[in-house]
C-alpha cells in the first residue's frame, strides 16, 4: 500500500476524485431543475455533493459564496496532505485563488462590504480597513499579495510567482504536461476578456477537455495535483452560477 505523502498515495486518490466528477448528463439534469430546494437536493444527490454542506433553501448569496469558498480551502488542504512534502507549498497556495477577486476589488480602492466583517476568513482585513490602515493584507497567508495594492492588476501575475517560488527545484514535475496546462488556462483567461464573448460555456468546455486529457497524461506526476484542482474549480464555477441564479434571479429561464 502506497503510504500518504507520496505520489503514488496522491494520484490514487486524484485518481479516484477525478473519476467521481460528474459528466455533462449529470450537469443536464441539474440544470433543468427549476426550483431551488429541488436543485441542491439534486446536488447532494450527485458527485458535487461536496461543495453542499451549509448550503441550505434558505442561504443568502453571501452565505453562498462563504460556504462555497470554505469547502475550496478544504479540498486545497486535502490535496495537500496527499502530496509529498516538497510540494505541499506550491498546493497549498491554491486555496488563495478564491480570494483574488475581493482583494483585487479592495486593492483598486472598492470599499469594504459588509458582509467581509462577518466572514472570519476576512474580517481582521475588513477590520483594518474599517481603523483607516489601509486593506494591503498583511497576514502571511496573504502577504504575497500585498505589493498589488500600488498595481491591482498585477495582483494575478504576483500569485503565479508566489506559486512558482513555492515549487521544489529538486524533484521537478513534468515540465511540459504543466506547462501545457498553463498556456490552456491562460488562453482560457484571455478569452474570457473578450467582451465580444457572449456564452462563456463553450470556453469552459474546451478547457475542461484539455485539462482531462492532461490529467490522464500526468500518471504519478506532482503536475496531476494541479491539474485536479484546476478541474475542480470549473466544477465549482459551475455549481456556483446553477446555485446562484435561482437565489438572485428566481424567474430567469433555465438552459435550453
């Protein structure tokens, strides 16, 4: 038996989660569920069950999202515990990308909502701001990030090279499967630029495909972590938007 902590455990176990996810008839029938309380019944019922508990008929939006972000951090930290050691940093860092939207929108001199002073993973950054200090984080988790506060945004650009600090230069992973999956994501982010871009669906699933038949290419390979990862947070993008739309806009029609 594969021991935790080493790549064989990790890619059987990636392995297993990546086989769990669900293919497009399952998202077919969660997205023709028109009420609410029947669509998360319909979730907890398939493999995104995972992102659903705290989530209830009754969550507001920002409820939603906070929950949505938690169980993020915590399938980051799960990842984690599988990886060896040496790259346990480079993994752990991706649990921040969930919270590069709210830091950016602060670094370019948004004010703080009022739901940041009730979500216990912002509201010391909330709290500062509130004393006049300024927002520029200055934790550990996030101080990386800080120096976006005179660029907001560079702010993506300074967590890629956090990342890539973080990646161990004595046991590399497959330099080209990795590469490729970030040229996928970032043609991926381009388009998405595209204000001419009018069904983002299409792009989502192109880059799904790419980074499935990468993953498959990454047998025992630390580039499989975060290929997982990157595939979970289309995932989660997804559930995101299903979930979010029937809270906000309850008569809008569903998928054709």
């Amino acid at each position: 038996m594969s021991a935790a902590g080493s790549l064989e455990y990790a890619h059987a176990r990636l392995s297993a989660r990546y086989g769990d996810r669900p293919d497009e008839l399952a998202w077919r029938r969660i997205e023709h569920v028109r009420a609410l309380p029947a669509l998360l019944d319909a979730v907890r019922a398939s493999a995104l069950s995972i992102w659903m508990a705290g989530i209830g008929a009754h969550s507001t939006p920002h409820e939603i999202e906070r929950v949505l972000r938690g169980h993020w951090r915590d399938l980051v930290a799960e990842v984690t515990a599988w990886m060896p050691e040496e790259w346990q940093p480079a993994v752990r860092w991706c649990a921040v990308l969930v919270d590069l939207p709210l830091l950016q929108h602060l670094a370019r001199g948004g004010a703080v909502p009022a739901w940041m002073h009730d979500d216990p993973a912002y509201a010391d950054l909330a709290e500062r701001e509130s004393a006049g200090f300024g927002a520029a984080p200055v934790d550990e988790a996030l101080a990386p990030l800080a120096t976006a506060w005179t660029d907001a945004d560079r702010i993506g650009h300074l967590w890629l090279a956090e990342w890539r600090r973080r990646l161990p230069g004595s046991q590399p992973a497959d330099s080209t499967t990795m590469e490729e999956a970030g040229r996928a994501i970032g043609a991926h982010l381009a388009a998405f630029r595209d204000r001419t871009v009018r069904d983002s669906g299409p792009l989502r699933r192109t880059l799904q495909a790419r980074l499935s038949l990468l993953f498959r290419r990454a047998i025992v390979d630390p580039s499989a972590a975060f290929i997982f990862l990157a595939l979970a947070a289309l995932d989660l993008e997804r559930l995101r938007g299903e979930i979010l739309r029937r809270v906000i806009f309850p008569g809008m029609p569903l998928a054709p």
